[in-house]
C-alpha cells in the first residue's frame, strides 16, 4: 500500500520543528527538503561540479562548497543566475527526495512527512503530496518565539516572515490545521497524536 504524503508547513516560529520531531517520534518517514537542498552545495556535494563548470571555480569555496555570499551578489545581480542555480540544484534533489521516499516506502513506512517551510510559496510542492498540514499561530507569537530563541529584532523576523506566504494564503492551502497557540507542550502533542492516527501512525 502506497504511504501517505504528507506537507508539513508553517511560518517560522510557528513550532513546525517541533511537530515534525513529534510525527517522526510515532513513526513518520520524514523528508527535510531544505536539509538535502543544503547538503547539495556544501563541501564536496552533487551540485558543487556543475556549479564551477557553470558559474566558475570561484563561486566555489576552499573547502569544496557553494560560495552563498559570491553566489547571493551574482543573484542579486543578475536574476537569472539564480534560475541557472535553480536548474543545477532541483533535479539532483528531486533524485534524492525520491531514493529517500523508497527507502521509508521499501521500510514499510505508512505515513511520509516533507518538511517544505515555502510549499505554498513554491506552487511545484501542492501536487506531489496528499494533504498538507499547516502549523499555525498569530504574528505576534511568531515574533515572541523567535526573539526568545535566537535574539533576532522584530524588524529582521518581520523581514523573514515578509517572505513567506500571509497567514491566510497559507491557511487556504491546508488540509489540516494544528493551531499551536497558547497551549502547552502536552496538548501540542496530544493534537499532534490525534492527526497521526488519521494518517495511519
């Protein structure tokens, strides 16, 4: 039996992080997309050769990986240059996302979660998952919790958050909603139990 795909989303601050590690505690396959995009372009990953033959060997660090402030100015710079990255980098994390995805279908994992922090703003995601479980909670809160963990000015974790999808578009795009507002750990985590056994875990 195929494994439901699940879309885990949320703004940051929103405790995403923490319900991923939840599911994954009651036996979700997880699938961090970010951390194999990051992992493409860090010393001696898959994309970092056809980086230097496309953009050249300065763009590539000493230690073997993606040169981000060089490659951030060249984007900025020029906006097809990220789009040339974009094309490097997709397909070599499709492959992997994929041979990640048989590994826990192959482990007869019946319930996988991808971790995508911009599926709503990235459009490609909505049609390779099931449903798609967002995390939510006011502005206000996003921005306490960010202060409190890392110090960040609410004019920076405003910036941060000026980038990914309102609240309500993301809202719209969810199937299922954890609102993890004022509530304790526990009761996070019975809610979090509670859409697990309608997943199948």
């Amino acid at each position: 039996m195929r494994a439901t795909r699940l879309g885990l989303t949320g703004g940051i601050g929103s405790g995403k992080s923490t319900v991923l590690q939840m599911l994954e505690q009651l036996g979700a396959g997880v699938i961090d997309a970010d951390a194999i995009s990051r992992a493409s372009t860090a010393a001696g990953g898959a994309a970092i050769p056809a980086i230097a033959q496309r953009f050249g060997a300065e763009f590539v660090t000493a230690d073997g990986a993606l040169d981000r402030n060089r490659m951030r100015e060249r984007a900025y710079a020029d906006p097809q240059a990220r789009k040339l990255l974009e094309e490097i980098i997709h397909p070599l994390v499709g492959r992997e996302i994929a041979r990640q995805v048989q590994l826990a279908t192959d482990a007869g994992t019946s319930c996988i979660v991808f971790d995508i922090p911009l599926l709503v703003e990235s459009g490609r995601w909505r049609s390779q998952v099931d449903r798609v479980l967002v995390i939510d909670c006011s502005p206000q809160t996003q921005i306490d919790r960010v202060f409190a963990r890392s110090g960040l000015s609410e004019t920076e974790v405003r910036a941060i958050m000026g980038v990914q999808a309102e609240r309500s578009r993301r809202l719209a795009a969810a199937d299922i909603v954890i609102c993890n507002e004022g509530i304790s750990l526990d009761r996070l985590r019975a809610m979090v139990q509670q859409v697990a056994r309608r997943l199948g875990l």
